[in-house]
C-alpha cells in the first residue's frame, strides 16, 4: 500500500527546530517530500533535511524570514523549481518573546504579529493558485492556547495567534468548495527552546502533570490533514488545561 502523502509536496515554515521539525519529519514518514523551512539556523534544518532523505523522501532547506513577502516568493520560488508545487503547507514558524504591559513596545508587538501572523497570510497566498488549479490542498496553522487564554507570554503574543484562528476560518470559508482545507493546531506548553528559554514555566501548571512532546503535536497535524471533512476548526493539545 503507498503511503497516503506519497507524491505531496509539503512546506513547513520554522522546521529547524521544535515543533516544526518534528512535524517535517513526521510528513516525511507518511510519504511526503518536504521543504524545511528556517531562518537563521541552517545548521539544524540541514539536520532536518538529513533525516528526511533518510526516510527515502526528497528534501531541501530553504532559508527565508517569512515575515517578508520578497523574501516568501523567492522561497516559493525555489521549492517549485527543487522540488514542485506545495500541496500541503504548515504555517508553524513564530516568535513568543515575553513581554510584560510595562515592557511591551510598538516594535515587539509589530514584530510578533508580522512574524506569527502576517507569514500565515504570505504564505496562503503564495500556494493557493496551484492548490486551487489541482482542487486539492491542505492548510494547517500553528496556534495556541494563547489565542483564548492568557499564557505567559504577552498581548501581542494573544493577538497573534488569535489573529491567526480568524485566518484560519476566513480561508476555510472561502476555499470549502475548492478541495482544500485550512484548519490550526493550538498547542500549549510543548517542550521546545520557545518554552525551555521563555515562558517560566513548570509542568505542574498541566493538568496532565507534564509538558507535551513536538512529536505529538505533529501527530495532530497528520491527524487533521488526513480529513478531508474537517475544516476551519482549532485542535486543541494541551494536557487538559482548557476546553474552551
Ligand atoms: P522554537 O523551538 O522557538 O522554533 C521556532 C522555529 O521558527 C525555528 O525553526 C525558527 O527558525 C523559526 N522562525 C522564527 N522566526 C522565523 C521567521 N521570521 N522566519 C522563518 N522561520 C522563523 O518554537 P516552537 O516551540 O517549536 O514553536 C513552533 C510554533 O508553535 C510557533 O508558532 C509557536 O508560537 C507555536 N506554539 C508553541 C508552543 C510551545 O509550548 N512550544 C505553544 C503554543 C504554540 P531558526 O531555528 O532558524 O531560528
């Protein structure tokens, strides 16, 4: 039996670390190819790529900030020409720099949104006419539980990933009768560098008394894009801390 992603083409943007490459890797073991996505950290995507093609797939590294549009289509560029037409993209890459109402500045909170937010959009744009040409395309937005609840991290932090739920459902509408579903993930409290550096935070706050893994939020990310009724919705991982 052929894997279910075999012959998809997958970016996924932040994939040098954390939650991103865990989730390139985890396309890549479902058949995918995938382009891996960083900003400053080629070192590590190269890693991410290694263990892809060790996986049999095909993989680049493509640096690109994502919050830049000049640099969005000269990424998209080089993933059509190395590797095709992006079939399904995970829009992940984000900053979460922690901020009190005191320290916060029109930059960190400009910064925050062009970096959380804005990419999403750049990025959807940049792949819906080949998905809409094919009638077959998947979205998936990395959110959090700081779209609903306060989190530690700051407002402008909470306005992002909002931001990008209202994304998610706008394109969700609008692409229904197309093929392609848009959908976000919103974990909370996941091990990564974004947690272990910023948000002073302790496992004993989880109702499930311990952090979640980057692999299982990739699992609800294969988990969404394996269905194909299920659209404009948020996933929520997060060891029982909210249900809202
Ligand atoms: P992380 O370990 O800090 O990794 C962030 C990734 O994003 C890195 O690959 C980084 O690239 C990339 N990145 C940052 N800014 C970028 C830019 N302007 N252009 C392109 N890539 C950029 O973070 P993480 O914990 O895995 O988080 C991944 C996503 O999950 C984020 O959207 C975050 O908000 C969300 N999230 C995380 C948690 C959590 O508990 N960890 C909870 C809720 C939501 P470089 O390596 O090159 O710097």
């Amino acid at each position: 039996m052929p894997s279910s992603l075999t012959n998809r083409i997958a970016l996924v943007t932040g994939a040098s670390r954390g939650i991103g490459a865990a989730i390139a890797i985890r396309l890549a073991g479902a058949g995918a190819d995938v382009a891996v996505n960083y900003r400053e950290r080629a070192t590590d995507a190269g890693a991410v790529v290694a263990a892809i093609r060790a996986l049999g797939r095909r993989a680049i590294a493509v640096g690109a900030d994502v919050s830049d549009a000049a640099a969005v289509a000269g990424m998209m560029r080089q993933i059509e020409v190395e590797l095709g037409p992006v079939d399904i993209l995970v829009n992940n890459a984000g900053i979460g720099p922690v901020r009190t109402l005191d320290e916060m500045t029109e930059a960190d909170f400009d910064r925050t949104i062009a970096v959380n937010l804005k990419s999403a959009f750049l990025c959807t744009q940049a792949v819906l006419p080949a998905m809409r040409a094919q009638g077959w395309g998947r979205i998936v937005n990395i959110s959090s539980g700081a779209a609903r609840g306060a989190g530690g991290v700051g407002v402008h932090y909470n306005a992002s990933k909002a931001g990008m739920e209202g994304l998610t459902r706008g394109y969700a509408a609008r692409l229904v009768k197309e093929g392609i579903t848009v959908n976000a993930v919103a974990p909370s409290l996941i091990e990564t560098d974004m947690v272990r550096g910023g948000v002073a935070s302790s496992p004993a706050r989880i109702p499930m008394g311990r952090f979640g893994t980057p692999e299982e939020c990739a699992q609800a990310v294969l988990m969404v894009i394996g269905n194909a009724y299920l659209t404009g919705q948020t996933v929520q991982l997060n060891g029982g801390m909210s249900f809202i």
